[in-house]
C-alpha cells in the first residue's frame, strides 16, 4: 500500500480522499490553485502544495505541475478525483512513466475510453444497445447529413469530457446549424478537444447509471444502479439508490450488461457505465472512467468505502468484496449543491460565503468544499456541498432530506436549496416518476 499520494483536485472530492487516506494511514499531500489556498483541503491535508495560478489550465489541468508537485513532495501515486486530468490516457501515461501510479484505470484502458463516439462503437461491439446515432463529425455539413439519417430531435453532444458542457438538443437543421459552432466552442474550451458526434434524442427517457468496479486480476463487480434524471443543462441536480420505479428484471439486465461490457474491455478501478432507460428498453449513453460524484449514495445502501477500495486496487491487491458481498440496503439521496441561481437559468453565483451551517442528523451525511469566509471563485465548477440522506425506506430517506435542506444555511451567495427543496417536495418525485426532461418543462417551479 502507499504510503504517501498526491491529491490533484479541489473541493469536496479532495477532503473525500483526505478522508480515505487517514484511515488507512496514507500521508495526504494535497495539490492546490493560488485561489485555494484558504481551502479546507489545504487546511486539512497532512501537506499541501502549490500547483499554479487560479486559472485551471495553468493549476489542476497542468500535468506538468502535478507531477513536479508529486515529484517533490516525495508521493508514490496521485489520486485525481473526478473532471481535470481524471480520464486523461496522456496525463496517466505520463504519470507511470515519471514512476508513479495513477489511482484510476491504466492508461491504455483509459485510451480505450477517450473517444465517447468511439466508446459506443466499441461496446456496441461487445453487445451493449446503443442510442442511434453517428461517428464522429468532420464538418458541419457532415453533421447535417448525419442528423437527417437519425432523425429529429437529435443531441449533440462533445466526444471529450462530460458534465453536460458542450450538449445540446436541437428539433430542426436551423437550430443544429447554429448548435453546432456553440458546442464546438464549449468544447474546446472545456476539454481542449472539439470533437462532436449525435445522438437520437428520445423524449422524456431516464438516465440510469451503474458502478462498476474492476481489478487487475480480471474481476468485474457491480455496486448496483444510481437514478440521475434530475437534471439541468445535462448536468444532474439529484441523484439516488437504488432507482425507484425500475423493474427488477430490467435492473437485472442493466447491471449484467454493465458487468459484460466492463469485463469485456478488461476495466480496472472505479466506473460508471451510463444508460438512458426509455420504458422497457435501455441503451448505453458513455462510461465514465473515474469515481463519480454522486458515489457517497452508493456507499450508504452498500456500506462499502469506494475510494479505499480505488487505492487497494490502484496499489495491485485484488477487489476486497465478491459481487455477493455487495448488498443493496434502503434507499440514499443526494442533492448537489451549487452556487447557482435557479431563478436566472441557474446562472453561477460567486461571491464570498458569509454564513455557513451545515445540517446533521441520523441518516445524514455531508461533504462540503467550502466555509464560512472563503470565496467560491468564478474560476471552477461552482459544487459547494453534497448532501447525502438515507433511510430503511424511500419515504424515510425523502423525510430526512426534506429535514437535512431546511437545515441549511448558505448566505452571501444564491444556492440552488431552495430548488431542491421543491424537488424533494413535488409529488412527482414522491412517486418516482422522473425524467430528465423535467427542469427545463419547469416542473418544479
């Protein structure tokens, strides 16, 4: 096992691994921005260190300064979280060759999954269903060919990335024409790779994902389904174990083909393979080649700590639970929150956190990234909080967050508490009749 890793992220994911290495005894060095420097990472960390400016291509997205940073700081492996170098092949090529280990899947596993468009010709391969739609886009004109054979709705969505940046779902040419160039700008801003490619939009589907974890060995288990259709801008608001509403043969068939399709490309470490469920039918949507941010629901219906069990594999021993071992119990929500202000579009809200009380409870769990006085940065994704609440039952686990976001306290920016709360409060989602489509119809308004 490692002794010391370096932690090449921010926010609520970097305390999340602290966490984690405290309690198996790793030393933490945590990797940070000059606008982070007052973070409760930092603060919390074993050791800390500076890996650039605020800006993220010169800091989190520099591989060249994380490494520098391990380097020095004397670590054996880097652990990255989730977005920034997390699903990047090159950053953990570089990082073996530099002697270290990259705590996520090999490079060349990674390699495999770098192309979204070219993912889902490869588990088409392998048996998996997929959304209609096409290969990647040389051109504009290209795209418009292609959208005409898939027919319309179609989704255009980046080849590199995720987080729903760059996604857009257009209903005629006129608005793919003008979709396309803002999608491709996005795109590379984001990711730094405008690749596109389109998918068949399918009305009011859900977005169901499964975790699935490998070792090097060759054993692939599932940790179950996580229900992620509460969505703005493609990006999930609230998420849940296990999905309500989902036939336990089709989540049979979910989670085999989840295992089927991982095993086949020979994954290791933590993933999610995600999946819109379109009444009896389900296609695969993309994998996600890292831990997700919505794991702690996973964890509290499994009682398994997932980032402990990245570093036991990341570190060569074998998975330490059999796909028997992985019980499903009660039910986990979690509500992301954002500085974000749901009356504008859900616009950011920087500014500086003026107040702060976090809830808790029995059935509560908390991770936040921030405190009272520190600055939430237009800089970064603005996630503040997750806010996790489990019970025996669906209805329990609702209560308790109905009591867990009334509890909440955030003052000196707009959050998005009020909004969860009318989610957690709308019949539609007492009833577990969800889709992805349900924001942007202002069901929740």
């Amino acid at each position: 096992m490692f002794s010391r890793i370096l932690i090449a992220n921010r926010g609520e994911i970097a305390l999340r691994i602290v966490r984690a290495c405290r309690a198996m005894g790793i030393t933490s060095v945590v990797a940070y921005s000059e606008a982070d420097r007052e973070s409760r990472g930092v603060q919390l960390a074993d050791e800390a260190i500076c890996v650039g400016p605020a800006e993220s291509r010169r800091s989190y997205l520099s591989a060249p300064s994380i490494l520098s940073a391990a380097i020095v700081a004397g670590c054996e492996a880097i652990h990255p979280g989730y977005g920034f170098l997390s699903e990047d092949d090159t950053f953990a090529e570089m990082t073996r060759a530099h002697g270290l280990t990259f705590i996520g899947p090999p490079p060349e596993v990674l390699e495999r999954f770098a192309s979204k468009a070219g993912t889902r010709t490869l588990l088409a391969k392998h048996g998996l269903p997929t959304i209609p739609g096409s290969g990647m886009l040389r051109d504009d004109a290209h795209g418009m060919a292609e959208a005409d054979k898939i027919g319309y709705p179609v989704l255009i969505k980046p080849s590199a990335g995720g987080g729903g940046k760059g996604m857009r779902m257009v209903r005629s040419p006129r608005e793919l024409q003008q979709a396309m160039t803002i999608c491709r700008s996005e795109a590379l801003a984001a990711f730094g790779d405008d690749s596109l490619y389109l998918e068949k939009w399918l009305e009011e589907n859900r977005h169901v994902e499964v975790q699935v974890f490998g070792d090097a060995g060759g054993r692939v288990v599932h940790l179950h389904e996580r229900e992620c259709s509460i969505q703005r801008r493609h990006q999930k608001l609230v998420e849940e174990s296990p999905a309500p509403n989902l036939p336990a043969a089709l989540r049979a068939r979910l989670t085999e083909a989840a295992v089927a399709g991982a095993r086949a490309v020979g994954y290791v470490n933590a993933g999610t393979m995600e999946f819109i469920v379109h009444g009896e039918q389900f296609y695969f949507l993309e994998m996600n080649t890292r831990l997700q941010v919505e794991h702690p629901v996973t964890e509290e219906v499994t009682g398994l700590d997932l980032v402990q069990a990245q570093l036991r594999v990341a570190s060569g021993e074998p998975l330490p639970w059999t796909q028997e071992q992985v019980p499903q119990r009660g039910c986990s929500i979690e509500c992301r929150v954002y500085a974000e202000d749901p009356a504008r579009n859900f616009m950011p809200s920087p500014g500086r956190i003026s107040r702060l009380v976090l809830p808790a409870g029995p059935g509560v769990r908390v991770e936040c990234g921030v405190a009272e006085g520190v600055e939430v940065s237009v800089h970064y994704d603005p996630l503040l909080a997750k806010l996790i609440a489990t019970g025996a039952t669906r209805v329990d686990a609702i209560e308790r967050m109905r009591g867990a976001l009334a509890a909440f306290v955030v003052e000196g920016v707009k959050t998005v508490i009020p909004f969860q709360q009318r989610v957690v409060d709308s019949p539609a989602f007492r009833a577990g009749a969800v889709h992805t489509q349900m924001v942007e119809q202002g069901a929740f308004r």
